[in-house]
C-alpha cells in the first residue's frame, strides 16, 4: 500500500493564507481565522463598525459569530445566579426554557484576539 500524505497543520497565530505571523492581523468574527489585509479580499469591503467575514465563512454561509475564547467571560466556568437571566434558569422548570447565558459569561471581544 502507498503511504497517505501527512496533513500539514497550519499555525493559528497566524495568517490562514500566506502563513506568515508579522504585521497587523485580523480576526475573522465567524471563524476566529486570521489574515493579513493584502491576504483576504473581504477585509477591504468590511468598515471598521462591520463584523469581518473571511472569504471562506462567506462561501460557507456561515452567520454566527463565536467567542474570543480568552477574555474573563468566556473563561468563567460558573454562573453569577444573581444577574436577571440567572434568576430566570433558576425559576423556570427546565433549563432549555431560559437561552441567555449570565451577563457575566458573556464574551466581551467577540472575534478579537
């Protein structure tokens, strides 16, 4: 048998296309991706109040945004259980019925690195 290929894994502190970790980078708001400028073509369109959309979420369709992973919401594991959507879970029967999370496990730099 012909041995596969090994998958090169690229580096996520850097730009996803030239791969090169120098200059001003970017942060996809939908994939946490990073580009340079010159690199991804959908950086140019987007103004600074706009959420950037990589060219692959864009030919994905993707509409959500994600987290930054990093900033003291996100890292917090537990609830504040004082905050209005805290005292909402604990009301309601089922926790499926309350969507919000607590104000304080919210994300603060969404697609910010």
């Amino acid at each position: 048998s012909t041995p596969q290929p090994k998958k090169v894994k690229k580096n996520k502190n850097a730009c996803w296309t030239c791969q090169e970790d120098t200059g001003q980078l970017y942060m996809c708001d939908y994939c946490r991706r990073l580009y340079h400028s010159t690199c991804d073509t959908n950086l140019h369109c987007a103004s600074s109040e706009d959420d950037f959309k990589c060219i692959i979420c864009e030919k994905e369709g993707k509409n959500r945004r994600v987290p930054c992973g990093r900033c003291k919401g996100c890292k917090r594991e537990l609830d504040c259980e004082t905050c209005v959507f805290c005292r909402r879970k604990m009301a309601a029967d089922e926790e499926a019925s309350v969507r919000q999370k607590c104000i304080f496990r919210k994300c603060r730099n969404w697609g910010m690195r």
